[in-house]
C-alpha cells in the first residue's frame, strides 16, 4: 500500500491488454512523459491472459494479430491459441521495457477530473495516483456477463464462466453443460467433448459458422519471413487487404453476402448431413449479424453425437438437472457459461466522472458516445482505447487500437506544439462523428440483419460497439489527430510534464 499522497505522473493507462501495452511500448519509445499501466490483474496479457478454456485460439491470422512495431516470424500456426498470444504480450511488456511502469494488483475504482488542478484524480486498490492524460484500455470483452438463470446459484456442480476457467474441475467421466453459440463456446465444445463423458451444448440462436483452414508455418516459411527483408510486411499487407474484403459481406452488396452466406450453409450442409440437426443449425437472420464463427471442429462433434445440441436456451436449474426452455432436462455435473460479456455498457465507465462530476456511464446512459471513437465531451485529457465504435467484425482488432495509438499521441503532441495541458473536444465535433456513425451503420447487416447482437446497445438500437466501415477508413480518419473540434487550455497551476 502506497502513502496517503497521490503518486503524481503524466500519464496513466488503465489496462495491460493489447491496448494499454500497445500504447506503453509507443510513449517508452518514442517520448519522455512519466507514465503508468495500472493493471488489476497480476500479469499483462488481457483478453489472451484471462481465457484459458480449452481450445481458446484468435480468429485473425497471427501475423495480422500483432503489433506492427513488433512483428514475429516465428508464429507457429497461421492463427494463433491464446497461450501463444499471451506469451508474446508477456515478451513485448519485458523487452520493451515495461515492467517498471506496470502496477499490479492495483483495480482503479474510480477516476475524477479535478478541474482547479487539471488533473485526473485516480482511487485504486493500492492507493491514490494523479495524472494529466488518462488514457483507458479496460478491454470491451473483459467483463463477463452472468445470466440470470433461475436455480444457478444453487447448480449442485461447479459453474464457471468461459473467461474464468477453472482448471482444477476435472472435466473426465462428467456432464458438462455449455450455455451459448458464441465464438468461446463453439470452441470450447468440441475440445471438452474429448474428455467429458457427455456435453450438451444449450443453443439460444444458432452461429454461421466457416471453415477455419488452420495451418503450421513450415521451417522454410518461418526462414523466408525471418530472413527476407520486408517478407512480414509483405504477408501481413495481404491478409489485412483480404481481411477488408470481409467488409462489404457487412455492408449489404448483395453478391457478397449472398457468397459469404453460401460458403457458410455450404460448410454446414458437407459437415452434417443429418437434415434435422442441419435444420437446427441454420440461423434465421443474416450472415454477419452475430459474429461469424471460424470452426473445423464444430459441426463434426454435433454431426457424431460427441456434443448433444438443446436447440433452445438454458431456462433453470435444480440441483444438478437442467431444464432447457424446450422442457428438456439433462443431468449435469459442470456447467460452463460461454455467455459473453458486457460490450455496450462498460462496468469502467461507471467509475469515471468528468467535468462537473458527471459520471461517464450517464453521458452514455442511451450508449457509448465518442467522438474520433476515442475522445468524450466534458471528459478533458481522457482517451478511450477500443471504446464506442472502435471495433470490427471483420479484420483484426490490434490495426484499430494502433490507430488510435497514433491518435493519441498526436494529441499530445499537438498539446506540446500549443503549449497547452488540458484537451477537450466539444460537443458538436462529437455529435457530428456520431450522425456519421449512425449514417454509416444504417445499411449495415448488424442493424438490418434481423438479430440481437453485442454490437448494438438496445437502449438506443445504435451501433455503439462496431466502427460502421473498412478498417483501412478508420486509419484514414482517426489515425492522424485532427484539432478542429477541441479545445485546448492552460493548467490553472504549473505543471510539470
Ligand atoms: C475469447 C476471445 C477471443 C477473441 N478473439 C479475437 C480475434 O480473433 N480477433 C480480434 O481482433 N479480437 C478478438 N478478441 C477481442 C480482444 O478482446 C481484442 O482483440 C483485444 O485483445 C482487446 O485488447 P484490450 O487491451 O482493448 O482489452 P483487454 O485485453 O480486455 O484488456 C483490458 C485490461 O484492462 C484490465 N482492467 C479492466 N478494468 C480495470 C480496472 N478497473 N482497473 C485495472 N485494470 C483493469 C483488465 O484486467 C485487462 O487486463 C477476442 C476476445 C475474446 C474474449
């Protein structure tokens, strides 16, 4: 535990995932501000430290999945399980000298603008830090969303959450019951079907799911990348441009998504040829609604009978039966709820309070807001990375937070270049960018696909969590700082930077 006085620095960060060590490794290396990652965890790694279900694994290809300032030729598999990516955010924070600026154990609990300071005033659990620039890269997938299912309390097993795994459970000679369709549980199904005595899987909405195609790199590839100049960038330029592709299957154009929808039932119908089951596997809205699941193994297990498919949800619990909300009931020992996370209402942004005390969760009680999907009104110097509208359906999360990376520092830089220390953006900028967004998602299959997905806030019915465009767009307009719509100002005290 620290002392009674705040522990004074320039720039705090809030999260030691691909963001928050993202963002350290650029101010590290290219900057002299003082600065801090305060992590709740006590390792770095975020969404690739915390989900250790078995056969947790990226669907972006490795070489995409990685920060571009850190490349790797040796990736091992084109993608990547999520103990190698946890392992290669572990070598980034130590070989890039992070280390230092890491506090763990330290959950901020709440964070204030101090206006008659300028300063963000933070409360932890291991004391009370001050900084000028808070930047929070608290994850949008970190923060498990527990069902409320009747009876789940008193499940007579045990019951964890897909981003919790509980590795002393012995999973052989039980039954195991997995709740949900989503990318964690299409992948955790068919991995514990080879231990389990039985598994059941409890399907609320179906998933389009496409091959995955997974393969080793060969020695002599991993030689070519590691040897050729320019070879890695070669390869990750061509998996970002086939990436984009996947956006217009997201936009509308017919023909694409006529295509994409194709190879999905076309997948389904040569893994599971049993009409019924195939039946209850074909989604009843439109591709790219939900996310699009990349699985080999999926199909094969319910086709064999290895996972039993409930075609309906998870309704009670009783002892150790399980009523699904067709009637049926399945004896269970352990029950793993793969039920996602909050997305559109971030538990983070009931902690911090900006000008005027207002808490950020009330500025988004109608859904995240943001302008340059990183920047809040009445919120001075706070930076928000893979917050409202900064994610994608469609290619890999670390070309978003890189982009806003180089947002943010420009900022900084454009604060140094003004002499100024305190940045606000105003609320028309914000609801400019936001008209935008709404424009853009309006066409979009995740507001006209007919499903209920985690993009969308259902408060307001607005894309809130997807930016509504090709990633290549979002570089475009967020990767360089643009001042118009901020306002800058002096600190009323001299600060030190
Ligand atoms: C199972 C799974 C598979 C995924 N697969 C893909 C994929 O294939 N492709 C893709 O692009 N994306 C994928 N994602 C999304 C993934 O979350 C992002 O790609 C990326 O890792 C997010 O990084 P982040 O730093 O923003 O957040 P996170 O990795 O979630 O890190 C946030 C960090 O903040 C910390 N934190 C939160 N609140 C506090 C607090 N109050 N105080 C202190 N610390 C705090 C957390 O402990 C965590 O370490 C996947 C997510 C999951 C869960």
């Amino acid at each position: 535990m620290i002392g009674l006085q705040p522990v004074e620095v320039d720039t705090i960060i809030v999260g030691s995932g691909m963001g928050g060590l993202g963002m350290g490794i650029r101010l590290a290396r290219e900057t002299e501000r003082s600065f801090l990652i305060l992590e709740r965890a006590h390792d770095v790694g975020g969404t690739w430290r915390d989900n250790t279900y078995p056969g947790v694994a990226c669907d972006i290809p490795s070489h995409l999945y990685s920060f571009s300032y850190r490349t790797k030729s040796d990736w091992g598999q084109f993608y990547a399980d999520g103990a190698q990516i946890h392992r290669y955010l572990q070598d980034a924070a130590r070989q890039e000298g992070l280390l230092p600026h890491l506090r763990f154990g330290t959950d901020v609990r709440q964070m204030r603008w101090q206006p008659d300071v300028a300063r963000w005033q933070l409360d932890t659990t291991t004391g009370s830090y001050r900084c000028r620039v808070l930047i929070i890269a608290a994850g949008r997938l970190s923060e498990p969303r527990i069902p409320e299912i009747p009876g789940l309390t008193g499940f007579a097993g045990p019951v964890f959450h897909s981003s919790a795994w509980d590795h002393s459970v012995e999973l052989a000679g039980q039954r195991v019951g997995v709740v949900g369709t989503g990318a964690s549980a299409i992948q955790i199904a068919p991995n514990i079907a080879r231990v389990a005595e039985s598994v059941v899987l409890f399907q609320r909405t179906a998933a389009y799911v496409v091959p995955r195609a997974d393969r080793t790199y060969s020695d002599a590839e991993m030689r070519l990348l590691a040897q050729v100049p320019g070879e890695i960038e070669r390869l990750r330029s061509q998996l970002f441009w086939e990436a984009e592709a996947g956006f217009a299957k997201r936009v509308g154009l017919p023909a694409a998504v006529a295509e994409f929808r194709d190879v999905a039932l076309g997948h389904l119908a040569s893994q599971v040829s049993d009409p019924e089951l195939r039946a209850r596997l074909t989604p009843s809205y439109e591709i790219g609604c939900k996310r699009v699941v990349l699985s080999d193994e999926f199909y094969p297990a319910l086709s064999t009978g290895a996972v039993a498919l409930e075609p309906s949800a998870l309704d009670s619990l009783h002892s150790h039966r399980a009523t699904a909300a067709s009637g049926a009931e399945y004896e269970l020992d352990v029950l793993v709820l793969a039920t996602g996370f909050h997305t559109t209402q971030p538990p983070f942004a009931t902690r911090v309070f900006g000008r005027e005390g207002i808490a950020l969760s009330d500025r988004w009680s109608r859904g995240m807001v943001a302008h340059a999907s990183t920047t809040v009104a009445g919120f001075p110097n706070l930076f928000v990375i893979d917050g409202p509208n900064a994610s994608l359906g469609h290619n890999s999360a670390v070309h978003m937070i890189e982009t806003q990376i180089g947002f943010i520092l420009g900022a900084l830089d454009h604060l140094e270049l003004v002499n100024a220390d305190v940045l606000e953006v105003g609320r028309e900028a914000e609801d400019a960018w936001m008209s935008e967004i709404d424009r853009r998602s309006a066409s979009t299959v995740w507001l006209t696909g007919g499903c209920s997905s985690w993009y969308v806030d259902d408060r307001s019915d607005r894309l809130t969590l997807l930016w509504p465009d090709f990633a290549f767009a979002f570089r475009d307009e967020v990767g360089t700082f643009d001042p118009r719509g901020y306002r800058v100002s002096r600190a009323p005290v001299a600060v030190a930077h």
